[in-house]
C-alpha cells in the first residue's frame, strides 16, 4: 500500500481552478511608437488687436488672463510664439479654429502648426 504522506504532489496533480494546464504563456507586447508632436504658433502681424490675441488664447488654448497676456506680449515682441504642443490632429483642428475666428471677425492674425 502506497503511504499518501510520502507521495510527492505534482502541479498536474493538484485540484486547481486552471484545469490542470499551469503553463504561464509569455508574449511580448509590441512597442508602440509616440505620435510625432506638432507646435501650434502665432505669428505677430500689425493689425490684429493684442485683447482679440489674448481672447484667442483663452479660448482656443484654455489659458488663464495672465498666461494669455504673456503669450501675446511674447509674439508682439518676438513676432511669432509657441502656444501649444499637440498631436497632429489636434494641432491642425486648433490651427483650424483660429484662422477661421480671426477671419470671422476680419483679422489677418495667422497661426501655424509644425513637427516638433
């Protein structure tokens, strides 16, 4: 008679919840490449008034009064500043809705994307 205490227990023995197969399967999980990121830009020009500037950024780019205003002065002074890093998508969207509300309201602002 075989002593039960003395007969060693195997994985494939035991009662589990995996039907008996204990084989971990490996697989890589493929590396996903970032999407490449666009800087949306506003570019200085003599017209456009530095209040519907400021609006613009507010509104298209979600920034506070003070950030706004930074923003503006920057592209009055250096003629062109980066108000935002986005994917392609989202820049050509903002880009989009730009230049549609400043010739809406008979602006010549002009606002740019490229690659970063």
């Amino acid at each position: 008679m075989i002593d039960p205490s003395k007969t060693p227990v195997t994985m494939s023995d035991s009662d589990d919840d995996f039907g008996g197969d204990t084989s971990v399967a490996l697989k890589t999980k493929p590396k996903t490449k970032r999407p490449p990121l666009y800087k949306v830009m506003l570019l200085n020009d003599d017209y456009t008034p530095m209040e519907f500037v400021v609006h613009i950024l507010e509104r298209f780019f979600g920034l506070t009064h003070s950030q706004a205003f930074e923003i503006m002065l920057t592209v009055h002074k250096k003629g062109v500043a980066v108000v935002g890093v986005f994917s392609h998508e989202i820049a050509e969207t903002k880009v989009t809705q730009v230049m549609d509300f400043a010739r809406r309201h008979q602006h010549p602002l002009q606002c740019t994307m490229e690659k970063e």
